[in-house]
C-alpha cells in the first residue's frame, strides 16, 4: 500500500489573462521505506509536486493521499500538523537561522511540537549525532561547510519523526563529494529506518546511484517511473 500518492493531480497557476499549468494529471504511489528520485528539466513541474505532497500547497484538481487518507477535507490545523509530523522537508538552501546553533535550530522545530528543555537539548544532540555531527552542536551556521549545514537541515527535518523525507535538490549548494556523502547518509536511513524519501535533484549519477527509481517528468506529467537500474 502506497504511503504518499498523488491522483490526477493538476495545478493551474492564473498569469494575468492566460494560465500556466504547472502539473498536468500526475498520478504518482509510492511505498514506504522507498527512495524515489524526481528528474526533469527546469519547469517540469518537480518542485511543485513535491509541494502539494508536503501540504505545502493545493491541487486545483486531483488529490494527494497520505497513507491512504486525502489532504484536501483536512483544516488548517490538521494540514499544519501533517506538515509537522508526517513529512520533513528539506531544500537546496538550508534555511536555519543564522543566529542560532546547529542543536537550536534542531530544537526549535521540537520547541513547536512542543517539546520542552532537556528532553528536547537531548533529541536535537542524537540527531545531530545521527547526521554525523555530534563534534558541532554549538556551531553557528556561518561556522559550519556547505554539507554541514545541510545535515543540520535534515537532523531539523527528522525532528518529529516523519514518515517521508521530501527533498528539493538537496545537493545543489554542494561539491561532489559532499553530495555523495549526503546521499550515503540519507540511503542509510531508508534502509535502517524504513524512511521514504522523495528527492527531486538535476544529478542523474546520484540519482541512479542511490535511488530505488527515478520518476522522469516532462512539461507537468510524469512520462517515466522506472527502477533506477533501467534509468
């Protein structure tokens, strides 16, 4: 049974006196504990189906499931709460707050759910820990690399424990082979941790090197989902 599903999933956007359909009837499933890489090129419309898979945004038409349960009859404050503990997302730019240390910004997003003190000091260093950097909890952002940074962002992003892992080029800011070491990590946790990850990227090495598929996108449709070994 698919974990996150997309059915029929269309998103207009209104230009002034035109429009510009940003996804064409995407019907999408994936299992849990699956690795999906999204491809296509610039305004294919990856970025925002990853957005309607998060809540982040809505289908004009269609509708996007979550463990068999629609997104769209839910309130503001179920969809706030599905944003919070069902999926983590991740982006090219890391987007912590560059005032704060690696375990504040980790703990901020436990602080919303409510998590208090030394219970929450306490989760924000096992994950830091988890992403392999327990030596750089009191680092400020401008303190940390590139790769760092983004480890940070997926220690905040697994706060809650989500389900799903979406991911917006997450290597994009990074060099060779701190992408690989990105990806080794996050290929860790769908194997240890049976974590879905959905992860759009421009890189079809990594891709095929990491993913279980690779969903091709042309135009707002999806025109291929294979394995990643035929990709």
């Amino acid at each position: 049974m698919p974990i996150l599903e997309a059915r029929d999933v269309s998103k207009i956007y209104p230009m002034g006196t035109t429009s510009v359909t940003a996804l064409d009837k995407v019907s999408l499933a994936v299992d849990e504990g699956q690795f999906v890489a999204i491809q296509g090129t610039s305004g294919s419309g990856k970025s925002t189906l990853l957005n309607m898979l998060g809540g982040l945004d809505h289908p004009t038409t269609g509708e996007v499931f979550f463990s068999s349960k629609p997104l769209g009859p839910l309130t503001k404050k179920e969809m706030a709460r599905y944003r919070r503990y069902s999926v983590g997302m991740i982006f090219q730019g890391f987007n912590l707050i560059t005032t704060m240390t690696a375990q504040e910004n980790v703990g901020l997003a436990l602080a919303f759910a409510g998590i208090r003190g030394s219970q929450r000091r306490k989760r924000a260093d096992e994950l830091l820990g988890r992403v392999g950097l327990a030596d750089r909890l009191m680092h400020k952002p401008s303190e940390l690399s590139g790769g760092e940074q983004q480890r940070v962002a997926i220690a905040r992003a697994l706060a809650n424990r989500p389900k799903v892992l979406l991911a917006d080029e997450p290597t994009g800011n990074l060099d060779s082979t701190r992408a690989h070491e990105l990806l080794r990590l996050l290929r860790e946790m769908v194997n240890k941790d049976e974590l879905t990850i959905m992860m759009v990227t421009h890189d079809h090495e990594l891709a095929t090197s990491f993913a279980d598929r690779i969903v091709l996108m042309k135009d707002g449709r999806v025109v291929n989902g294979s394995s990643a070994e035929s990709g």
